[in-house]
C-alpha cells in the first residue's frame, strides 16, 4: 500500500475571519518627504478583478510593492488574506 504524503497547496490558506483576498485601510508612503500614496484605502474580494490605470509617476509600483510587501506603509494596513503585512 502506497502512502506518499500529498502536496503543499500552491496558495495560501485564507485566513477564516479574511472576508477579502486584499486591503488596503488608509495606506500612505513617502520618498524623502514627497507622499507618493496617501490614505489609501480599498479591498479585493475572492474572484473581484481590479486594474490599476494611470500616468506614470502615479504610484501604481508603489502600491503593488506595498501588497506584496516589498514596502512598508508609513501609516496605514495592509492584509493579505485577513493578516497584516505591513508590520
């Protein structure tokens, strides 16, 4: 009888009280002094698709960086899955 243990899944488990995929509440960050984000605020259900469109020099980076935690807020949360990545 075979008894191979069975894959890791691929993505994270959502946390049970995560009622979004991402969050974003009043994120704002700053490069030496000049607010690229201010008070941020928005979420993404499971299955919601959002785009992000805009000029260059916008913020657009910036923000994708801060969800994936590559940038800290300097105020402000980011969840992913219901847990705070921005500490």
């Amino acid at each position: 009888m075979n008894h191979a243990a069975s894959p890791a899944p691929l993505s994270p488990s959502p946390a049970p009280d995560a009622r979004f995929v991402v969050s974003l509440k009043g994120v704002s960050i700053a490069f030496d002094g000049l607010p690229v984000l201010k008070e941020v605020s928005f979420s993404v259900a499971p299955a919601e698709t959002r785009i992000l469109l805009g000029p260059a020099g916008v913020g657009k980076s910036v923000l994708l960086k801060a969800i994936i935690g590559l940038l800290r807020p300097r105020s402000g949360r980011v969840e992913l899955f219901g847990e705070d990545i921005s500490r």
